[in-house]
C-alpha cells in the first residue's frame, strides 16, 4: 500500500541497497506463511492430523457412569450429577436417537448404549463437573409444538427436584436436537446454547436480545447448511448476540482410528476393517473417507469378508465414527475442549 501523502514514510524505491535482502527474505517469509495458512484453511488437514485415542481412560480421568434413569410425561430421561455440580448441560439428540445413546451400558442402565461420540461428550461434561441431563424425544425426530412446554416442564422439575435450580444451565443439540434446543432457547434461560451440526430454526422465530449466545458446531462439507448458519449467525450478531462457529472438517482414518474411539473393539478387528475398507476403495489412498458411513455398504463387505464383529450393536458405533471421519453430518466429541470453554465463559 503506498501511502502518498505521507512524507515520513519511506517509499518502496526509496530503500538502500543494503536492505534489499532483507525485505527479500521477508517477502519469501510473508509469502510462505500465507501458503502454509491457506494451505491450512483448506478443506483437507495435513495427514499428519492425529485424531485423539479417546475411549477415555479412566484411570486418569476419574469419571465412570452410573446414570439415574426414569420415566416421566411419556418419555425417558437418564441423568448423572457429578460431585459439587457446577451447571447443568441438557444434551438432545438427533433424529432416531435415544437418551440411551449417551451412556455405556452398566448395572444402573442395561439397556444403554452408549455410542462413542455420545458417550465422550457426557464423559467430558462429567469431568468438567456439569450434571448431565439427557431426555429422549417422543417421537424420530423432535417436534416443536407440546414437546417444547413437556421438555421445558421435566427439565424444571428435575433441576429442583436436585436441588440445582440455581446452577446455570446449558444446552446442547445436534441435527434435530439442535432445532429444537435453537427453539426451546426462547422458552428457558440458557447461559448459552451449542447448535451442532444444525442451523437452528431462526427464519421462524422472534430473536431478541436477551437471546442466549449460541456457538454453532458444524461440518462445512454440507455446504447448504453452511451457507444458512453463515447466514443466522450474521442474523444474531445484528441483534446483539455472542455468536462462534468451530468447523469440523475431514480426516483420514489410521489401522487403530476404531479401535482408539471405540470401547469393546479391539486393534486386530480395526486394522482388519482399514484393510478391507482400503481394498474395497471406501477409503482413498491417503484413507480418507470417500463417501458417508450411511452410503458405502461396510456391512455388506464385512459379510462376503466374513468378518465377525464382537457385538452386533457395534454396527452403528462403526457407522458413527465412519461418518465423523467423513465430515459431512455426524455427532462429534472431537470439539468438546472448546465447546466446554465455551459454556463456562458464558456462565456468570
Ligand atoms: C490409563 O492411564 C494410566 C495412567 O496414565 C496408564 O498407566 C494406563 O496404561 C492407561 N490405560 C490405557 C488402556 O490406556
Ligand atoms: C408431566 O408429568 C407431570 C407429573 O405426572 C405432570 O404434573 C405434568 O403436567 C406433565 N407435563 C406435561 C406438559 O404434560
């Protein structure tokens, strides 16, 4: 930018010869860093991007589950209060989910499920001490009439009921459950909202101020839903309210990508599944996914491969993490460091 006008500034011809190498090397400097931060910008990370081994450990975290569950206004709700809570985090699901997808199954709950993504958020919210609430939808998907005053009425009546009324609360909702947390945000005072992979229903609602700051989770692969929270987010900024993105993009999986994420499957059936997904062209050379889990038939291959899995259920914990590594629309833990910072600066 030359700045005529302003004499004491040195123009660009006006540099001596003894300076010359060194704007040379600041201008390959400038130019590298530019590369390296496009480069970094783009779609695809570096395939040194490691994914965490994160079946969680509890040795070294000292978190373990024993939900509470119980049945109220025709629906489940499963929940854990950790010691001297300090918020409470009410977690809704996509379309077919359930409340048993956010808990291993253990003696307090049989039936749970415990789906790895799920699973790794509740733990981190455990271990950042806020007491989890899950509730499952009455029907698929969750809908946006009666559901809203039941749902608004059980949370009320659970957080009295444990006498933690006067923590802060917080939500967080993915797909569908990220429409419905952007609706019921009207209905309850949140300290803030996390929408995941959801652009939330803000064309058909009345935003005001008091509006709870909203932090959006999503996979800039689905550019459709990309270009709408580009554009509520701007909406909700023009009216005064905090607003934050985190993308989550693409990443190539490892022989031990499976088995590091998910509990109960161990490294050989993992580094099997890699090969046979690297032989059948699911994954590219570089493993990254080349379609979404729900696309590609793995379970097909794994049949004519006569690969047995140890539990049958862990059919849709394969599909969940096949579908997170390809980054278009899945539940992700990946963020919770950032999205847990996000609920606590937003809790005074
Ligand atoms: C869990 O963490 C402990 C302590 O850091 C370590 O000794 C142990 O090997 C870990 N277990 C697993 C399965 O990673
Ligand atoms: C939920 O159930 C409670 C207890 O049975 C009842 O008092 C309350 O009215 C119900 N809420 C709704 C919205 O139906």
């Amino acid at each position: 930018m030359p700045s005529r006008g302003n004499k004491s500034v040195k123009p660009w011809h006006g540099t001596n010869n003894s300076q010359v190498p060194v704007l040379i090397t600041f201008l390959i400097l400038i130019l590298v860093v530019s590369i390296l931060f496009f480069h970094n910008i783009g779609e695809k990370p570096s395939s040194s991007f490691r994914i965490p081994k994160q079946t969680w450990n509890s040795s070294e975290y000292p978190v373990q589950f024993h939900p509470n569950v119980e049945f109220r206004n025709g629906t489940d709700l499963i929940w854990q209060i950790p010691d001297s809570p300090k918020a409470v985090l009410f977690l809704a699901h996509g379309c077919n989910g359930r409340a048993v997808n956010f808990w291993d199954r253990s003696p307090s709950c049989p039936n749970c499920i415990g789906l790895p993504e799920e699973r790794l958020i509740v733990l981190h919210a455990l271990a950042r001490k806020f007491a989890v609430l899950t509730i499952s939808s009455a029907g698929r998907c969750w809908s946006f009439g009666e559901e809203r005053l039941i749902i608004k009425g059980i949370i009320r009546w659970w957080v009295e009921k444990n006498k933690i009324e006067k923590l802060p609360l917080v939500a967080l909702g993915a797909s569908s459950g990220g429409y419905f947390v952007s609706v019921l945000a009207t209905d309850l005072r949140f300290g803030s909202i996390t929408l995941m992979i959801a652009e939330g229903m803000f064309d058909q609602m009345d935003i005001t101020k008091d509006y709870p700051p909203t932090l959006f989770v999503h996979m800039p692969k689905d550019r459709y839903r990309k270009v709408k929270i580009d554009e509520n987010m701007e909406a909700l900024r023009n009216k005064g309210i905090d607003v934050a993105e985190i993308k989550c993009i693409e990443f190539p999986l490892s022989p031990s990508f499976l088995a590091d994420r998910i509990p109960g499957l161990d490294r050989t059936i993992s580094s099997k599944l890699f090969e046979l997904f690297r032989d059948k062209g699911f994954i590219d050379k570089n493993g990254y996914m080349r379609n979404d889990g729900r696309a590609i038939r793995w379970k097909a291959a794994l049949r004519e491969n006569k690969i047995i899995l140890p539990e049958k259920h862990l059919d849709h914990h394969i599909t969940e993490e096949l579908n997170l590594a390809f980054a278009y629309h899945e539940m992700t833990s990946l963020q919770s460091g950032p999205i847990f910072d996000w609920f606590e600066s937003h809790m005074h």
